[in-house]
C-alpha cells in the first residue's frame, strides 16, 4: 500500500513539475487553472494539449502550451522562425470563428519559457487516434491507446472537414495549406476540427472570380516547425510552386486514406529529398492501382480517387464533396442535423425530437453519449422544448453508468425536477418522469433522491391531472423503501390520503387505497391503527372496487407479522366497519364471500386472544386459592375478622370446615352445622326426585308446600336437607375463586313485590340477606309472578350459587324444617312467563306480544338451569336469556312435559351448551 502511495505521489508530482515549469509565469495562469496533459497536436505535434478550467466561472477548457525548450537545438533566428510561424497560426484561428473551426476561449499568451493558449475542450488530435503518439504524458493514457472510430464518426468527421473547407475556401477566400492529421483536434464532444493556419493563404483577389493564391517556394533548409506536412501537401505545391483550393482538397483525399489504413498516406516522403520524391509520387498517382484504395468504402473510393488526382482541375470542390452518396448516413446526417439546430425553429425541433428515438439505439454509446447528449441537455433551457428533449436524455441514461448517469446527465436534469411553468410543459415532465421513475431511483444517489426526486413526486400527487396522480400512486410502492420514515409519514402519507378523499375520479381512489396497502410494510403499528385505519372511515364513496380496497388494507394489516390489529379494535372500530361494508348491496358473491373470510379471521383471532386471556387469569385465580387452602392460619383469621366471609368459604367448599373437619365437627357460631350426605343416600335422593317430578306431572301440587310423602318425620327432614344441599353441589359449575374480594353486602334483590312466600333469608352468593323467591331463581325459568324480575345482575359471567342451600337467618331458625312452597313453585308447570313490557312499566292487562308468546308454551322436559341467578357480562339478570337472540328457546321448555331438577353434571353441560 505505501509503494503505491509512493508511485501516485511521484506521479503527481511529476506531472504538477511538468506543468509548472511549462507554464509558470504565462499569463494565461491567472484565470486557468491547468490541470492533467492529455494529448498533443499542431504542426509536428509540438503543441502539449492540458484539461484546465476558468478560475472564475469553473469552465471547462483545454490548454494548448508550446515549450520552448523543444527547439533549444535551434539556432536563434531559428527559433524566431519557428516561434512566429506558431503564433501566426494561432492568431489567424483566433480571428476565425466557424463551428468546424477550433474555437478559442483565451487568444495566445507569450512568456519566457512557453506559449500558451485556450480553447473549447478537446479529447486529442486525429493523429494521436490513428496513432501517432509524440509530445504525449508517459505512459500513453488508455482512453487514447484503445480509441477506436465508429464508421458513422469517420463519416461525419470527414463531412465536417469537407464543409470546414468549404468555409475557408467560399466564406473566407483561404487555403489552409496544411490540413493533416495532426491539425485535426477532435473536441470532447467527438466533433472534429480544423487548426493549424500556420501556412495559409489568403487570395489575392478576393472579389474576383477566379481567386489567386500566392505560394511560397519549398526551403528544405528550414526546420521542420517551419514547413508543412510533405505527406499531405499537393504535388503541385513542391513542383509547380503553385496552389488554390484544390491543393487542400488533395489533402482532404490522402486524410481519408489514412483514416481508413490505419493513419498511412498514399505516399510515403523522404524528406530529405523532397524533390525526387515528389516525382515518383507523381508517377504513382497518374497510374493508381486499386490495391491502393481497397481498404476504402465502395461508395467513397471513386470520388477519393479524384481527390488525389494529379490534376487539381479534376478533383471535387469541397461544396461538391460534401454532396457525395458516401455521406448519406443516417447516423451522420442525424449528427448534422445536432449541428444546425440552432437555426431551426422549435416547430422542426420537436418533430426532430420526436424521431430522434427511433435512432439513438442505431449510433454508437460514445457518439450517443459525448455527441448528441451535449446537444440535448442544452435544449433544457427552452421549457417549452424540455418534453420533446426529456425522454430523449432518459433513454440514454438508460444505457449509462450510474457513474456516467450521475457525471453526464444528473446535474442538468436537477433544475428540470423543480421546473413547475409553463403548466403543461410541467405536467408532461411529470408525466415522463413518473413513467422512468424505476431509472431514476436505481442510478440517482440516495440525496438527490431525498431532494429532487420527492418533492417531484409530491407535486405529482397534488397535479391537476387524474392520468398523473394514477401513475404517481402506481410508482411509490416501487421506491417506498428509499424513502425516509420521517418524509413518508409527514409527507407522502398525507397527500396519499388527501388525493384519495378530495379526488372525483374512482381510479385515483383506488389507486390510492392499493398503494397505501403496498407501503403498510413500511409504516409502524401504531401510526397505521391510528392514522390509515381510522381514514378508511372516512371515504365516502361504496364502489365494490373502494370496498374490495378498504378489505385489502384491513386484511394486509390483520396478517401482517409486523402489524396486527389489537382484540380491542377489532372489536370496536374493525369489526363493526367491516360487517357495515359487507352488506352493501352493490358487492358481488364473491367479494362478499371475500369480506366474510376476513371478518371470520378476525372473530377467530379476537375469540382465541381473549380467552387466552380468560385462561390466564383463571389459573392465577386458582394459584390464588391454592395459596389460601394451603394457608389455613390466615383463613381463620380473616373468617375471624369478617363476620361474612364464613360463609362465602363455607359456600365454596361445602359442609367442610376452614380447617379440614368433616360430618360432625365443631362449627364456629356464625356458621349453622351441615348435613353431608354418602353416596348412597345422593342416588337414593335422585330417585325421589324423579319420582317427585313424575307424580307433580301427573297431579300438580299446592303452590304454597309441598306435602312430604307418607313417612316418619326424620326422613321428610333428610329429604328437605337432601334438596337443599343439592343445590349447592350447582355450585361446582361456576365457582368463583376463593380469592375473589367478598361482594358488598346490601339489601334483598325484590324491588317488585312476590306473590310468592320466602323460604328464609337465603344469600345469592352476592347479598347475603337476600330472600329466596320461589321461581325467581332460574334464568329463564317460568316466574310465579310478576314480581320476579327485581335487583341487578352481577358483573361476572358466571353465577355463584353456593349460598343458595345457607342460611343466614336467625339462629332460631337453623333446625326449623325448610319451607318447602318455594321449591313447589319453582317446579310448578305451565306457569306463564314474564315479558320485557312487564319488566317496565305496566301495560293494560290482556295483551301479549308475538315475540313472548313464541316462548310461552313450555317445550324441554328438563328446566336446565333450577335456581340460578343471571350474570351475563353486565346485563341484568331479569333480561334472561329470553332476549337473547344467541339462545334458543327450545333449550328451555317442551310441551306435554313438567319440569324436573336434573344432577347437577347435567346442568353443568347445558351450560356449557349455553356459553361455551
């Protein structure tokens, strides 16, 4: 790594030594800065050709330095010979101006050591290209070395020397005197062009008809710098000492053979015996043999063989050359068109412009790139001419670098993205730039993309034009990752929405919706739940396609691993707009079999997290209480400490003490002793059920008691024990946790008065002194009267019942056999059953409702759920699950058949049945 260092600082340093001791004190210091030597040209190629750049406009330019110290070997009046000649050279190109001309920027600038002079920049000279190497850096730079010309630029540069010859020779009455190869400077651009005049002549007689020129004779004496170019000079300048247009035309003919043979001549001179040469050269010339020009087009060999005829009065002029078939070129005709341009007007620009397409993949990448891009990004200056030229420039950015893209073509299309008049040469630049969008963010670097791109594309979406906003919205998805989190969200998102809602055309709506659903993946959870899916709200219209959009973005947020949509608002926002949308008459079949899916996806989700939830805290609850069994010293003492919650304890865990003792034990005061019943007696107790149940079926009881059978005393009190405790054995179904905080106690649930007697202070597991009303138990049992449907419902889901079978009356009261008219009445059949109109205020006797009639008649053998208090979510208990429309009736009742009490497994599935 350190060589290399070492061999680039000794090259830099090479060069900057070069450089300085070359053109050190010349004047043209002061506003060029001289950069890298690139190549050579002029007469013997004794012009050192530098890149280089204004000081104050940052211009590009070339500039040509003679070094003195060439021509130290020199004598002194030798040297003013060749120091002349050069500047007369210069200074007459100085005074021309034509654009097959060099063109100079700075005029000649002498001082001790060099000349030097500035011009437009240049590539090389046409000799450096067809090999001709002298006065060049070492090593020779590649981009000379492997420099090959393209047929169509051989074509085109020799057309551009011949109508340079026709200026001088029509326009200035002038013989250039020695046009060769290396007075030929190819610009950077690839256009070729004339220098050298060092030996021009001007016509004597300008006015006239016939022109004279006054020719000076050969001095092989003098040094070379001094003399033209043997090799391309006419023969009748060595021999006859005469010349006129037609001596440069000779020349122009020994230029294309060289081009095409590898930069040779007709004729190779010896120097230093011009004369004889020349004689021979003549003799070859009147019998030319076609071997000489075979590596010549076809189309072109006649007329070059007229050039270098002997006889100046048979070659073509260069009007006449500039004529010939050979030039028909569509490649070159297309770069001649570049040329004049200037004189067109916009009208035949456009329709050049127009066509241009169809040639540009015909021509070579470097004459596209160098020749005819120059030419186009030059037209941005003209807006009205921007969208004729703009996709032109694009298509040839598609065939570029990125490094080429960036150094070429990206600073002159900068101020085309901010170019906003005139108004519809605006909007097609949006248009264009919108269609080749893939181009522009694959080669434009990151911060011109930040920069220029965007805001482009932000106009976009706001442009008048529906055809814009439609292809706006179909590109973003494309780039959506190069685009910032901050610029997304503040500002594409926004106009996103607002072309969706403001917009009158269906397409841009839809559009927007599709491409809001590419770029979800880019945005975070919580700014689409707050910011797109509360917008779907907003849209007015309900097309099947604006629906089938909403669906999608719902659905893509729904699925998406990144995202999600929470249980809540599912629940409450998405649900709900989602079945809103479904039902809309204009959907199809399928489309509404589509919203269904995803509505069902979205229940299935919600119902699984939600009871993972339920789940959860299940377990925690039953950690909860095992904690508490397992810590039997602080139960005592909250029993101690609460007068009430002995008995919420004793309900939940049966006839069992706080502290393990079973049939017999020692009760605390507050709690009256239990009667624990052996399997035996269980199954004995389920049969007189049964037979009970048959027996009211056959003959209806006495709503007020029921008569004990025909038996001793004791068994009618086990009897009533037995039934009384099997209604805590419901308690299993729904029993709450042992940690669940004690309800706060309060008055009975009766708000309306009961026909029905009260079976003792009975607790609902909630209010322990509420009485318990016979038939007022059930949900959705048949009440005893209108009454029944007092108090609220508990906020749980699931009812306690295991204070139904303890009393909590007076003490007196403990041993008292149980009043038994309660339990009659709540399986006394056929009673009527309370409407919702009864619950409220009372309406006239004698009327009935269809819907409360549709559950009159009794239907289920079996009353499923004997004795249990409603607590469905919040709603109240007397609502029952009569107005439930998730329910159906005939779980509940069956005609012909009374009521019978079931084990409680039974009433355990049926809730299951019920609530899942």
């Amino acid at each position: 790594m350190e060589s290399m260092l070492n061999k680039l600082k000794s090259t830099v340093t090479k060069v900057t030594a070069d450089v300085t001791s070359a053109v050190m004190g010349n004047p043209v210091t002061r506003e060029f800065e001289v950069g890298r030597h690139i190549a050579s040209g002029g007469p013997g190629l004794c012009w050192r050709i530098y890149n280089g750049t204004k000081k104050s406009t940052k211009q590009e330019v070339a500039v040509f330095v003679f070094d003195k110290k060439m021509i130290d070997k020199f004598l002194k009046f030798e040297k003013d010979q060749i120091i002349d000649s050069l500047k007369r050279g210069v200074q007459q190109l100085t005074r021309l101006r034509h654009p097959r001309l060099l063109t100079v920027q700075h005029p000649l600038e002498e001082s001790r050591d060099c000349l030097a002079f500035c011009t437009e920049p240049v590539f090389a000279s046409l000799s450096n290209v067809l090999g001709q190497w002298d006065n060049l850096p070492s090593p020779v730079p590649n981009d000379i070395k492997e420099y090959k010309l393209y047929d169509v630029e051989t074509k085109y540069g020799l057309l551009q020397m011949s109508e340079g010859l026709s200026f001088l020779h029509s326009g200035v009455k002038m013989v250039h005197g020695n046009l060769c190869p290396e007075n030929i400077i190819l610009n950077k651009s690839g256009a070729w062009k004339i220098m050298g005049f060092d030996f021009s002549i001007s016509s004597n007689n300008p006015s006239d008809a016939e022109l004279k020129y006054t020719c000076k004779e050969w001095e092989p004496n003098l040094p070379p710098l001094c003399l033209p170019n043997p090799e391309y000079l006419a023969p009748e300048y060595i021999l006859s000492v005469s010349c006129d247009s037609a001596s440069d035309m000779y020349s122009l003919g020994v230029i294309m053979h060289a081009v095409f043979n590898e930069g040779k001549p007709v004729i190779q001179v010896n120097k230093h015996d011009i004369f004889k040469s020349f004689s021979r050269q003549l003799d070859q010339l009147s019998s030319m043999s076609p071997a000489m020009l075979s590596k010549i087009p076809e189309e072109a060999r006649e007329h070059v063989k007229m050039l270098l005829s002997v006889s100046p009065t048979v070659r073509p002029d260069a009007d006449q050359m500039t004529k010939i078939p050979f030039f028909d070129d569509v490649g070159a005709v297309t770069l001649q068109y570049f040329d004049t341009l200037f004189q067109r007007d916009n009208l035949q620009k456009s329709q050049f412009y127009k066509g241009l397409p169809k040639m540009l993949p015909k021509l070579p990448k470097r004459v596209v790139v160098y020749r005819i891009l120059p030419a186009l990004t030059s037209e941005f200056v003209n807006p009205d001419m921007v969208p004729f030229v703009l996709p032109n420039v694009l298509l040839i950015a598609e065939e570029c670098t990125k490094e080429e893209y960036v150094r070429l073509i990206l600073p002159d299309l900068t101020p085309v993205f901010k170019q906003q008049e005139p108004l519809q040469a605006s909007n097609m630049i949006l248009l264009i730039f919108l269609q080749k969008m893939d181009l522009l963010l694959t080669k434009t670097p990151p911060d011109d993309i930040k920069n220029s791109v965007l805001p482009m594309v932000y106009r976009a979406l706001e442009a008048s034009s529906v055809q814009i906003q439609e292809l706006c919205l179909n590109i973003i998805p494309t780039f959506a990752n190069l685009i910032d989190y901050p610029s997304m969200k503040n500002a594409l998102i926004p106009r996103i929405k607002s072309a969706c809602l403001q917009t009158s055309s269906l397409a841009v709506r839809v559009n927007s919706l599709v491409c809001l659903g590419k770029i979800l993946e880019y945005l975070d959870k919580w700014f689409v739940i707050d910011e797109i899916l509360p917008f779907l709200q907003q849209i007015p219209s309900r097309e099947p396609a604006v629906l089938m959009g909403i669906l999608g973005i719902y659905k893509c947020t729904f699925t998406h691993k990144k995202l999600g949509i929470p249980k809540e608002h599912l629940a409450t926002k998405s649900l709900p707009h989602l079945v809103s949308l479904s039902i809309d008459n204009n959907l199809n079949l399928n489309q509404f079999n589509s919203f269904i899916a995803v509505i069902r996806d979205m229940l299935s989700r919600m119902e699984a997290e939600h009871k993972t939830k339920l789940e959860q805290l299940h377990v925690m609850q039953e950690q909860q209480r095992s904690l508490n069994i397992t810590n039997p010293g602080k139960s005592t003492e909250d029993i101690k400490s609460s007068p009430n919650s002995g008995n919420q304890i004793d309900d939940i865990f049966g006839s069992t003490g706080v502290n393990g003792k079973e049939n017999g034990s020692a009760a605390t005061p507050s709690q009256p002793n239990r009667v624990s019943l052996t399997l035996e007696e269980k199954q004995r107790l389920a049969k007189e059920q049964e037979q009970a149940a048959k027996l009211r079926s056959q003959q209806p009881l006495a709503p007020q008691t029921i008569k004990p059978a025909a038996s001793s005393s004791s068994q009618t009190k086990d009897l009533t024990s037995s039934l009384v405790n099997s209604m805590t054995s419901l308690n299993s179904l729904s029993l709450a946790s042992s940690a669940r905080p004690s309800p706060v106690q309060g008055t009975t649930m009766s708000t309306f008065p009961s026909s029905s007697p009260m079976v003792g202070p009975v607790s609902n597991g909630f209010n322990p002194g509420m009485g318990f009303q016979t038939g007022g138990i059930g949900m959705g049992m048949r009440p005893s009267g209108p009454g029944l449907y007092g108090g609220m419902a508990s906020t749980t889901s699931t009812p306690n019942f295991g204070a139904l079978a303890q009393n909590q009356g007076p003490s007196g009261l403990t041993n008292r056999p149980p009043d038994m008219s309660a339990l009659d009445n709540l399986f006394t059949a056929n009673k009527p059953k309370v409407s919702l109109k009864q619950i409220g205020p009372q309406a006239a006797p004698g009327g009935s409702t269809p819907w409360v009639s549709q559950f009159g008649s009794a239907q289920n053998a079996q009353t499923q759920m004997q004795g249990v208090a409603v607590g469905m979510g919040g709603m109240s208990s007397g609502f029952g699950m009569q107005a439930n429309p998730f329910f159906s009736p005939q779980n509940f009742s069956q005609p012909g058949a009374a009521p019978s009490m079931k084990q409680s497994a039974s009433v355990n599935n049926d809730l299951q049945d019920l609530f899942g």
